[in-house]
C-alpha cells in the first residue's frame, strides 16, 4: 500500500501536466507548416485580404474575443462567415497547433 500511493501521486502529476499544457508548448514549427499551407492565401502575413479589420494581429484578436487557443482553435474547426471550417482538412493536433502558432505570431507582431 506505501508503494502505491506514490505510484498514484506520480501518475496523476504527468496526467494534470499533460493536459494544462500552455500555447507556447504546443508544436508551432507544425503549426507554420499548416498555415503556410492552409491560410496564408487569406492571412499573409496576419492580416486578411477579404476583411481587412478581421485579421491575426493581437488588437484585432483581443477586439473580436479570438485571443484565445480556445477561440482560435474553435473557429478553425467550425469556421465563421468568410472563414472556412477546417474540421474535416486538418486533424484536431493541426489544428491546436496553427492556433499556437498564430497566438505566438502576433504576440510577436507577425515578425
């Protein structure tokens, strides 16, 4: 009994670790990949050639309550308006990670 409580202690540590993993933990070299290949056609750079305000840039993420892995990661899935869903071309990884990967940018300023 003395040898399963930590065995138990321990695996409950790796479980609650792997599941509150932050943004910047997740894979943003795949998340570049799958925007480079999925949504720079509308996004280049952060912005948006078919609505200009709606772009990636943090203002405008904050502005429209899209700064958020959840908020980003839920658009991408479902998509919204002009945005088109991305559930059925991308795996819920793919999808997680190009989230990380434009919060990551446009912390930085899309640089």
């Amino acid at each position: 009994m003395k040898k399963l409580i930590p065995l138990l202690l321990f695996t409950f540590c790796l479980w609650i670790i792997n599941f509150s993993l932050p943004a910047n933990a997740l894979d943003t070299q795949n998340g570049a990949e799958v925007f480079s290949v999925h949504c720079v056609g509308c996004h280049i750079n952060g912005g948006n050639i078919i609505r200009r305000g709606k772009n990636l840039k943090k203002n405008a993420l904050k502005r429209y309550g899209m700064d958020s892995l959840e908020a980003i990661t839920n658009i991408v899935t479902n998509g919204k308006s002009n945005m088109s869903a991305y559930k059925e071309k991308l795996t819920t990884e793919e999808i997680k990670n190009v989230a990380a990967y434009v919060l990551d940018q446009a912390e930085n300023n899309w640089k």
